[in-house]
C-alpha cells in the first residue's frame, strides 16, 4: 500500500497518482461548472451528488496515507499531508456552515503540484535548485530594489495627487477638482503600481497636460526598472556556473547532482551510493 500510494516508480503507483489527478481535476470541474447559470445545484442535483462521491474518495485516501505512513504525524504536518488535508476539509465544512464555504473545494487544485512526481520531473529540480539559490543570494539586491519602487511610487502618487486635484479648478467646498480621478493619495498611489509595471488599466487616466508628461516618465522609468531583478537573477546564476560544480557525482534515483565526493547519501531522496565514485564519474 505504501508504495502504490506515495511512490510513482511502479505502474500500480503511477496509476493510482495518474486516477488521483483525474480525480482532482473532475472536482475542480464540477464546482467550477455549479456557478453556471443552468447548471446550479437544484437543476442537476447529479453535480452535488458526483462532488461528494469524490469528497469521500479523497477522505478514504488521506486516511489510507496516514495508517500505511511509516510516521503518520509527520505526514500530517508536512506540505504534502497539509494539501492532502485541505482538499478534504471544505466539503465537510459546507455541512456546519453552509455554502458560504464552497469557494473553499477549489483549494483541492493545489494538489495538482503531484504532477511533478507522476511525470517524473525530479530531474528538473537541479534547475529550479540552481533558480532558488541565485534569487536567495540576490535577495539584498532584490529588497533594495523593491525599496526604491516603492519610495518611487509613493513620490510619483503624492505629486499627481496634488497636479490633478489642487493645481485647476478647485472646488472650494470639497477642495478637489470637480471630475479628478484621483480622489486621495492611495488612489494616486494604485494608479502609480499600475502605471510604472506599464499594465494601464485605463481606469485611472490623468487629465491635465502637467499629469501627463508625469505619468510618460513614470512609464519610461518603469520600463527600465522590469530588466532589473532579471539582471541580479542572471548574475548569480552565471557566477555560480562559473564556480563549477562541487562534484559529478549524481544520485541514480533523483539524479540530483552536485554532491561532496565523500557524501554516501543523496541530499534530496536520501538513496544511498552503493557505486563507487570512479564508477559514477564515468557514467555521468
């Protein structure tokens, strides 16, 4: 049971996680469809009926994980059993406090991360570890940056702030200008974010010439600005291969790589090496 559960590596596993995501995605699909105009619970009941036949299939399977877990309340406390649980949780939730909480059945839709182990894309992680590690060793550069968005953001939202509502045409009763879009400083602010990562959504439009060429700077600056964090990302990624790997030994189960020469476990799967290190080095 252990192994058609929590391992991918037989066909009876790789089965039961492929039916899993079926499962998974069927759930999503009829809670997204019951939202529909002529597909509501009370013109096709079936829908409700097909949403709690899958309740309980996802109940008896994290129950089965928990009894065949060699430690069952690590399992419960890790990511994976945690998204196991909140995929059970909100259909039991509708029967104490109704269907306010059936926007909750969506959260099964994180459980879809399985994919990455059905399909076997382990060997990818090497990249995404390599992604990680350079955004963690950029993270001063990053949080100076986004220091800098901000203070530019609260500038540029304070100045059109006061261009377009105290520059013309003040009312005196209300102290803004009849018409303005930006009403207050946050709403100046909103349109700033939204106008320095160049989205413009066009709800928020400046009307005086002065506003404008603010807002055409404010658009330049942030395409300037978008290329940055990219840089800092890049730069550690390459410094990093520049470095060289520690090792060619790699792992035979998750080819992880980059292990010490005299490591005897893989530092991801925990597999041990039973092959030597020439041996290994040469069929890498």
């Amino acid at each position: 049971m252990y192994d058609i559960i929590f391992e991918a590596e037989t066909p009876a596993g790789r089965w039961f996680d492929i039916g899993l995501l079926v499962a998974i995605l069927a759930s999503i699909f009829f809670v997204s469809l019951e939202t529909v105009d002529g597909y509501k619970r009370e013109q096709m009941p079936a829908i409700y009926y097909a949403e709690w036949v899958l309740t309980v299939l996802f109940s008896i399977e994290y129950v089965l994980r928990l009894i065949c877990s060699r430690h069952p309340l690590r399992y419960a406390i890790s990511f994976w059993g945690v998204i196991d649980l909140l995929s059970v949780v909100p259909g039991y939730l509708e029967l104490a406090i109704g269907n306010s909480s059936r926007s909750l059945m969506t959260l099964r839709s994180i459980r879809l991360l399985r994919v990455f182990r059905v399909m076997k894309l382990w060997r990818m992680m090497n990249e995404a570890d390599e992604l990680s590690t350079a955004v963690w060793r950029a993270r001063n550069k990053i949080v100076v940056f986004l220091a800098v968005i901000l203070v530019a953001v609260t500038i540029s939202g304070s100045l059109m702030y006061h261009v377009e509502t105290l520059t013309f045409n003040v009312d005196p009763e209300t102290g803004i200008t009849p018409g303005t879009q930006f009403t207050s400083i946050p709403q100046a602010m909103y349109w700033a974010t939204v106008t320095m990562t160049t989205v413009g959504y066009g709800d928020i439009v400046p009307k005086t010439v002065i506003g404008k060429f603010i807002s055409a700077a404010l658009i330049l600056l942030g395409y300037s600005l978008i290329i940055v964090p990219t840089g800092f990302v890049s730069a550690e990624i390459f410094g990093a291969k520049a470095a060289g790997p520690i090792s060619k030994r790699r792992c035979q189960t998750c080819e992880a790589s980059g292990h010490l020469d005299e490591a005897r476990y893989c530092y991801r799967c925990g597999t041990r090496f039973e092959e030597s290190i020439d041996a290994i080095e040469e069929e890498g």
